[in-house]
C-alpha cells in the first residue's frame, strides 16, 4: 500500500511517497480504499512540526485525513 509519510519533522524532502504494510483496523475504526486525497495547509504545519507539542505522532507517520473512497473493511466494535 502507498502513502505520503513523514519519517522527521522539518523540511519538506522528509515528506515522501512510501510502500508500507496494510493496516488492520482497531476497533471502532474503518479501513478506506482512497479515490481521491486532499492535503491542506495544516498537514504540512504537521510534517514542519508546528504542532508537535499538541499533536503527538509516533514516527514515521501518515499525513492526510481528506479523502474520499470505499469502505473495506470495519474494526471490531
């Protein structure tokens, strides 16, 4: 599976495209195959490392939460 991480918090050339192992859903939560993706000014304020301090992500982490895609499978509730 594809996705935009950010292995550091800083520049710009630490955010990059990496192949990682399909997540399995924890409860309460839904595995989505993405159409479509959005990142918006906030996800590079995360990936600078603006919001370090509040938003605690244990690295590397995946960037982006607008998305737009099917549903294909759901946690254990």
């Amino acid at each position: 599976m594809k996705a935009l991480v950010f292995k550091r918090y800083g520049r710009p050339d630490q955010v990059a495209f990496a192949e990682i192992p399909r997540p399995v859903p924890k409860p309460d939560e839904i595995l989505v195959q993405v159409h479509a993706a959005g990142l918006n000014p906030i996800d590079n304020m995360i990936a600078k490392g603006t919001f370090k301090r509040i938003l605690r992500f244990q690295l590397p982490a995946t960037l982006g939460s607008d998305l737009a895609g099917v549903v294909v499978e759901v946690g254990s509730p």
